[in-house]
C-alpha cells in the first residue's frame, strides 16, 4: 500500500529537526452544499536546516518518530521567486 502524501505550508520551524505543516483541504457541506477550507497541522521530521517559514513542502507518511511525529518531509516544493513590485518612489517636482 502506498504512503500518504500531503502537500503543505510551514507554520512553525522553532523545534530542533521538526517542522509543523499546515495542509489545508476544501470540503463541502453535506446539505447546503457550500465549499469551505479545513486545515489540519502536521509535525514532520527534517533533517534539512533550510526549509523556514511559509515554504511549500511533501510530506509523506513514516513510522512513528515520537509521540506527535508520524510524518517526515520529502521535499521543498520550488515556489516563484516573484517578490513584491518594489514602490516607486515619488517624483520630486521643482
């Protein structure tokens, strides 16, 4: 049987070789039938020193690790390196 997969955000790097993932699905409502977010929050093992916050990442399901970690990351997901447009400055008028 294949493992799980999720992709997901990272909320939280504060723990020593842990990251907390945030996976956000849409569900919909049985009757009345409107679509909504639900998220839940995955730790995740990672030995990797360079995935920080707000990153897009693979986990993929493991044994358990400790008491909270049955995930780990496989691996960063490449996101646009398109920063804000830089403002423009104010043009002096003499």
């Amino acid at each position: 049987m294949p493992k799980r997969q999720f992709e997901g955000t990272i909320v939280s790097d504060k723990m020593t070789d842990t990251v907390v993932v945030k996976v956000t699905k849409a569900a919909q409502h049985p009757k009345y039938r409107k679509r909504f977010n639900v998220y839940k929050k995955y730790k995740a093992h990672t030995k990797d020193g360079e995935l920080k916050l707000d990153d897009k990442v693979v986990i993929e399901e493991c044994r358990p690790i400790s008491k909270d970690k049955k995930w780990r990351v496989i691996k960063k997901l490449d996101t646009p390196s398109g920063s804000p447009l830089p403002r423009a400055e104010p043009e002096d008028e003499d």
